[in-house]
C-alpha cells in the first residue's frame, strides 16, 4: 500500500530537476541567491536543499547499527510565504522519517515562488542517500560511474532518469491532438474568434482539436484569468487543477473524478423527484507531441422527468432491458422507477504529419454550425468510429467511419443486435474571407452476405453514391447534403445545411409534393457580442425535413444507432424554430433556449398503420399515399420546449460546473393515441456536473 501511496504523491508533484515553464515563472529563492540570473535560480535552490540536508542531517542510531543503505523520498512543498512544509516521507524506518522533517523544520524562511508575478506554491519530490552523502557534489558512487563505459552508464541512470525527471505541468493539452469536449455552452466561448473574417478555420466538423483552436483563443491565458488565490492542496485541487496532473520530458496525463449529481422535480409527473447519480473517472494525456489519449467512464442511475422516462422507454431494444437513455445507451432497471446505464467513451489522436490527425475510439461526432445537424449529430448514443482530418490551403476534408447498431426486435439475429456500418465524407473549402461552402456525402450498409465492414468505402476520395450503385442500390442507402456559412462581419455570421436523400426533377416540376422529394434544409444566423455586450452570444435557427427523408426501403438501411437518429433527434416530418441566448462572465454562466416546432406522428391505433414519414426506422413502403406529401402529416403536432440555465464554472481545468435549470414543455398532438397525447411539463433540476459532452432533452 506504500507504495501506490507514494505513486499516487509523486504523480502530484514536482521534482528537484523541473525546469522552469518559462521567465514569467520563477522558483522559490533563498537569500544566497537573490542576486541571481533567473536561468539560474533552479540549480542554486537546489543546491541550497542538499546543502541544508547535508549540514543538519543526523543519521539515527538504529540505521546505522544496521548498516542500512538505501533512499528517503521526501514530498515537501514552498507555501506562498516561503515556509517549507513537509507533506510526506517514505522510508525504512520511522526514525528517519522524524530526522527528515526535524531538518526541515530548520530550514529558512525564503521568498516564494511567483507566476505572472504572481506568489505560488511549489511541491518538490527528492531523494535523500542513506547512508547521508553531499549531493550536490560527485560521490564515489558517481566517481565509480565514470570508470564504466559509456553504455553502462547510460543503461544503470535509465531507470532513475525516468524516475526522477518530472517537469512542471504546463497544461499541454491546449497544443495537444485531443478533442476540446463538445458542448455547445462551452463552445460559444471561442466561437467568435475561429470565426472571424480572414480566419482560415473549419468550424463545422466537430469536436475541434485543441491544437487546431489555440490559433485563434489562448486557452493558458484565459484559465489563468479564471485562477483562484488559495494555498492549500484540496483548494487548489478543487478550484484550478486536475486531481492528479503528471509531466515528463516526453509525456503527461492527467486523472480526474467524473461527477453529474442532480436533483429535481417534474410537477406535472407521478413520482415525487428526478434525479441522476454519475460517478466514475477520466484520464487523459499525451505521448510526445503527436499522440494523446483520452478515456472516460460513467456509472450511473437516474430517474428524469416523466417525459424523458417515457421516451426513453420506447427506445427500448429486445431484451429484458428497460429503456435506452437517450443519447447514452442501454439501461437496466434500478429500483422500481430508475435506470442504471454505464457508458464508457475512448479514443486515440494521432498525427503522423502537419496536415493529418487520425482518432480511433468510442464516441461521437458532428458537422455543423447549428445547434441542430441534418448531416451527422450527436443525439444517439457512443459508438466505434475511425475519423481521418486532412488540413491544408483552404481545405479542411474529414473522413468518418461508423459501427452502429440495430437493437429492434425485428432485426434480431441469434439474441444478437444487428450491426450496420457508416462512412462519411466532408469537404470544407473557405473561398474566401467570408465564404464557407461545404459538400457532404454518406452511405450506410449492414452486414448482408456476411461481407461486414465494406473495404469498397474505406477509399477517403471515392463517390459514396457510384459504390452504392456497385454493389447493388439495396445494399447500401446513401445520402448527400451541402452547407454554407457567410461572415457578415466579425459579430454576424450566417449559416445553413441542406440533405438529399432521394430527388426527382420530373415531380418537383410537376408540383404535386411527391413522397420521392426526400430532403431537409437549416437556416442560422449568429450574433456574437450582441447589442455590444461582451460574451453574449444570440442565435437563430430554422430547420425542416420533409417526410421519410433518412428512412429506406429496407427494414435495416435507416439514417440510425440504438433506436436513435444520428442526425437530427426528431427524425422526419418537421419543422422547427429554435432560439438561443448564451453568456458567461469570469466564471458565470448563463443559457436560453427556446423552440417551437410542428411534427407529424403516426397514428398506430390498428386502423390507421401507415407510415408518415417521421420515424426514421420505418421502411416507406407503407405510406399512405404517393403524392400531397407535406411536413407534418399524420397526426400534427405542435412543440414547445424551453430550458432556462445558470451556473457557475467551479473548477476551469475539469470543466466542473454547479447549475441550476428550469425546463417547460408542451407536447400537443391534435390527436391522441396510446403513443401520442398531449403532455406539459415544467422540470426544476439543481446539481454539480463534470460538463463533458452535450445532452439533448428537447425532444
């Protein structure tokens, strides 16, 4: 148990061998050495630390009657007055562990480290040679050293460099591979600077790279605005850094608790509160400057408002299990009225060269400018996927391959989900200061003929739609769509999408609204710094989708993972308004949404079992009609939900966040079914949450 004790101490400290981050950092100084260079500052601290160990260390008597020869490590910190306080010895014996902090009880008052000219602490981890050596001198062990040849000597310091040579943690995620976690709350904080006019960023596959962002926003100096004077270990743990923050010479990671504890009340429900419990644990880091990695997992048990459970439950895939947390994944019951649903997300980001990144893992990802896409979302749950981005000129072109999932019992094979594939192509090309355009293709295949994930469409540069034809139209179901945005200026930018699934020029012309007409279109409008207000973000968007869009005529070729779309959550056959408002002040913060929407639901009541043309999972061969087809047939029906949220941002390197939320939904079908009735909630919500990804409840 020691010595994961003493792991655990080390991966939270610093060493006598740090090097300084850069001139706006300095090390604590002893009075011997104030009238040094800064350059210098670090060795003469040092030095002074053996000195005053060598000068007033006695060895015990037990220790030397025994002959014992070995280390003490010693974790000791400088506080923010220059007080030295040992934090933790291990050792053989106890009575060195009381010689080690007798010594450095003697140890002189000396000025305090400084950052930004800033007073910091600083922690250092050192080893102390029993038996009791000068070290800041060459020993005979080290005279001995010299006599063997240069290999050997190389070969018997390997494992104390690796040991020993730790640096000071600079934040080196915000130049690294990894993904900035996506939520739209946290990206509206540096949406402005990656658009702004003669930028040459990509901004709609998401989520963004640091490495990518921090040309346009200094994440180092905006965390450093948001910094917390305290001077304890748990206060800065709990307000500025990561719970266990590592750096060598060549790598780092960090390891953080996840947290998402609610507690609520849906007024109009039959039980008495809503909740969610999530615990688990997150690590990330780096491997040199071309790999990072990334790895979180979530334990977790909840019960939402009445309309979430509701809907969570129709989701429900074969099986014993109850319900699919919407955007999470399969749950089982807990309790009589609860869920447990564990989710797990990884991946890999690697850069062989300047213009390429690789990932590899568990996850989600989006294209868009919206707050809603009709291209690919992040509304349905983690899953595998492969994604290429390849950057150059004006060029930002990403490629993405998916395995999803089929969980319906009409698919069932063997008790086994059925699994489907997905391959993406995205082409951003900025023409020119203001102008974005964007061409979007996709197909999707299952595993017919036992031929599994397709190499047809692993080519990065191939068109989906001639492979499609290849293979044979009822093998894969393919789509395309475009997008384009315009800054207007550095405070206004205008953004759109458009999806093509099926097209027939001949009825278009003819007027009459035909079924093949298969399409969807998104209009948006940003406004940063509204009305001059600093950090207030205004948003209008307009999205609608005509009727059996994404579906096919196959049961299985549908736009979908586990019961969910993976483009827009609503499926087909709507259309929508959306509203937003988004400001953060230091580390307040403070969101509005409002939406208006009209869906067209199918009736399902054993008289009336056709397809209208929302649920995604339906094949359109039971329509009830080939032309007149218009958004929102079948039982229209009208939405309103809006989410009102404040905060306050505890801790900028986790992105822990405490909030409260108020959430209003009209659910109103102009008629009722077993499926479909009118339904109005006000949800009030209050927790402590880790802000990682986003969570869509307006459906």
């Amino acid at each position: 148990m020691k010595q994961f004790v003493v792991l655990f101490l080390l991966f939270t400290s610093l060493t006598m061998y740090s090097q300084n981050r850069a001139h706006n950092e300095k090390p604590p100084v002893f009075p011997s050495c104030d009238s040094l260079t800064i350059d210098v500052l670090q060795h003469c601290f040092d030095t002074n630390i053996y000195t005053n160990i060598y000068n007033t260390f006695k060895e015990p008597e037990k220790v030397s009657r025994e002959d014992y020869k070995g280390e003490v490590i010693v974790l000791f910190e400088v506080d923010t007055t220059g007080q030295f306080k040992v934090l933790y010895v291990e050792a053989m014996y106890d009575e060195l562990k009381a010689e080690v902090k007798r010594v450095f009880s003697l140890f002189p008052k000396v000025t305090p480290a400084t950052y930004n000219g800033r007073k910091t602490y600083k922690q250092y981890t050192i080893p102390i040679r029993i038996p009791l050596v000068n070290q800041t001198t060459i020993t005979p062990d080290a005279a001995k050293k010299n006599e063997l040849s240069k290999i050997e000597q190389q070969a018997k310091a390997e494992f104390d460099s690796v040991n020993t040579v730790l640096k000071v943690f600079e934040d080196k995620a915000y130049a690294s591979q990894l993904n900035i976690p996506f939520t739209h709350s946290d990206y509206a904080r540096f949406d402005r600077q990656m658009n702004m006019v003669g930028t040459n960023s990509h901004t709609a596959s998401k989520p963004f790279i640091y490495e990518d962002v921090s040309k346009y926003y200094d994440f180092k100096v905006e965390k450093d605005k948001l910094l917390k004077e305290v001077d304890t270990w748990a206060g800065r743990k709990l307000w500025n850094e990561h719970l266990v923050q590592l750096q060598g010479i060549d790598y780092w990671f960090t390891v953080d608790p996840i947290l998402d504890l609610e507690t609520g009340t849906d007024v109009n429900a039959d039980f008495n509160t809503t909740y969610n419990n999530t615990r688990g644990f997150l690590v990330q880091g780096g491997l040199g400057s071309k790999l990072s990695f990334y790895a979180s997992v979530f334990e977790s048990q909840g019960r939402f408002a009445q309309y979430v459970n509701e809907y969570a439950e129709s989701l429900k895939a074969f099986g014993p299990d109850p319900a699919i947390i919407p955007g999470r994944g399969i749950a089982k019951r807990f309790k009589a009225d609860s869920y447990d649903y564990p989710v797990a997300e990884a991946y890999l980001s690697y850069k062989p060269a300047k213009f390429i990144n690789i990932q590899f893992g568990h996850g989600k990802n989006f294209i868009g400018d919206g707050y809603r896409s009709l291209l690919l979302s992040d509304v349905a749950s983690p899953h595998p996927f492969l994604k290429l981005n390849t950057s150059f000129w004006k060029i930002k072109y990403t490629n993405t391959w998916m395995w999803l999932k089929d969980v319906r019992p009409e698919v069932e094979n063997d008790k086994a989900f059925l699994s489907k594939y997905i391959a993406n192509h995205y082409l951003s090309w900025n023409v020119s200061k203001k102008l974005n355009i964007g061409l979007f293709e996709s197909v999707l295949w299952t595993n017919s003929n036992d031929r599994g994930f397709d190499v047809n469409y692993l080519n990065p540069i191939i068109f989906y739609r001639a492979i499609e034809f290849e293979t044979g139209q009822g093998a894969g179901n393919a789509l395309l769509g475009a997008s384009a945005k315009y800054k207007w200026n550095d405070n206004v930018n205008l953004y759109s999408q458009f999806i093509l699934d099926e097209f027939s020029l001949s009825d278009i012309k003819g007027g009459e609204k035909s079924w093949k007409n298969k399409y969807g279109y998104q209009l948006g409008v940003k406004y940063y710094n509204a009305f001059k207000v600093d950090n207030l973000l205004l948003q209008f968007e307009y999205n609608r989708v005509r009727p059996y869009t994404y579906s096919h005529n196959t049961i299985v070729l549908n736009y979908g993972h586990n019961n969910q779309s993976m483009a827009h959550l609503w499926g087909a056959n709507f259309s929508e308004a959306i509203l937003i408002g988004r400001y953060h002040y230091k580390r307040w913060f403070a969101d509005a949404k409002l939406i208006f929407g009209v869906r067209g639901l199918d009736f399902n009541d054993g008289t009336d079992n056709f397809s209208y043309g929302g649920d995604v999972y339906r094949d359109y061969n039971d329509r009830p009609y080939d032309i007149g087809v218009t958004v929102g047939q079948g039982i229209k029906t009208k939405i309103f939900n809006g989410n009102l949220q404040a905060g306050y941002l505890i801790n900028p390197a986790t992105n822990l966040k405490i909030f409260t939320d108020i959430t209003v939904r009209n659910f109103n079908p102009e008629a009722e079914t077993t499926s479909a009735f009118k339904n109005n909630t006000v949800w009030f919500n209050f927790g402590i949450r880790t802000d990682l990804f986003n969570w869509y409840f307006d459906y």
